[in-house]
C-alpha cells in the first residue's frame, strides 16, 4: 500500500490541525505504567530480547492506530502505509548508544528479534542516516531505573510527525510485570482517545503473543 494523501479541506481533522497549527510547539507528552507481562512471557520462552520483542509489539500497535500513521508533508498531510521502529542500542561493555533503523516489521515477532538481534550487533556507526524518514518511530528505553516522566531532545519543527516512545525497567507487582511508558506526539495529528486506542491495540497484540503465533 503506497502512503495516501489526506483530502484536507474533507478531512474530520481540519479544525483541529488548524487550530494547533498556530502554536509553536504542538507537542506533548504522556507518562503511564503499561502491563507487559505476555511480551516478557514470550521473550523468555522464546530466548530472544525483551527489548525487541517490547520494540515489535509497540510498533504493531502504533500501526494499527491510523492517527500515528499520519505525518505532515511541504505539500499536505499523508497517512503512511507504515511506520518502521528506529530505536536506541548498546553493545556489551559500552557506555556509547547507537540507533539501529528496522529494515522491515514482518508478522513474526521471533523472526523480527532475530533480525534486529543480528542488526544491531552488525551496526558500526552511530546511525544509518540514509534510512531516515518521515515514516518512523523513534524508541529508546531506559532499563536501569524505573521511567515515571520524560522529555525528548528539542523538537523544534512544529511540522515533525515523528512519535517519540520510551519505557524504563519493569517491576514485578503480584505476578505481573509493569513498567511506565512514556509517549510524546504532535497534537496536530494525535489526541487523547488515540493515545488510548495505542494502549489497548498494545494489550490485545501482547496477549496473542503465544507459541502458535511463532
């Protein structure tokens, strides 16, 4: 599916990104705990990194919610036909972060493990700038402290479209595993209610992640 452009003047939008055009910094942010407990399940049964299974889980759910997969254009608003997870790595014995972008998002999550694994471990530089795109989500995580607020480094294009998501280390509370989760989105495309639908699109993906799906 090629990416769309959005009818502007028919779009049940309009006023609302009209309205937030006018402000310089259309963003904001939102912090909550969010249940993992199957993506950590399936990450230990499987022996592949809870970290990318965390990454394709989030991704699968911000591309089922059509208000993430909008971004805004010099010549309009697009819906995109996907967003591809491009997220914060670091090798063994490393203080020196790099940013691994997903060739593909396939329907596997193993397989998707696998290969950002192997992806990941191959990366020399920093960042592969040839595959920066409009059509991303930028991820990061902090696993040594537990996450309750964050910002992002400054967005200063009121026309970036690019969802920020960033979770820290989970805690064990009565057999489940929680962690806070952190989103930050340009209020032109995105509102509370999709914020939401991202929320329950991730608990519906998580709780399918069982050994048939593999």
């Amino acid at each position: 599916m090629k990416d769309r452009k959005i009818d502007f003047e028919n779009w049940n939008r309009k006023e609302l990104y009209t309205h937030f055009a006018h402000t310089s910094a259309p963003f904001w942010s939102v912090t909550y705990e969010e249940d993992v407990t199957e993506v950590y399940r399936f990450a230990k049964r499987n022996g592949v990194s809870f970290y990318h299974a965390m990454i394709w889980t989030v991704s699968k759910a911000m591309n089922s919610v059509q208000a993430f997969r909008y971004t805004i254009r010099e010549d309009g608003i697009y819906e995109l036909s996907e967003r591809l997870p491009s997220f914060t790595s670091m090798k063994e014995n490393s203080e020196v972060f790099q940013i691994i972008t997903s060739l593909s998002l396939n329907d596997s999550p193993l397989d998707y493990c696998k290969q950002a694994a192997i992806q990941a471990q191959n990366q020399n530089e920093f960042i592969r700038y040839d595959l920066e795109s409009d059509a991303l989500i930028f991820i990061s995580c902090l696993p040594w402290i537990k996450v309750t607020g964050l910002t992002n480094e400054g967005m200063t294009d009121p026309a970036d479209s690019v969802p920020r998501i960033a979770w820290g280390r989970f805690e064990e509370k009565n057999g489940k595993y929680l962690l806070g989760m952190n989103l930050e989105v340009n209020h032109r495309l995105i509102d509370g209610i999709h914020i939401a639908q991202f929320h329950d699109a991730f608990q519906k993906i998580a709780q399918s992640l069982n050994p048939e799906m593999i």
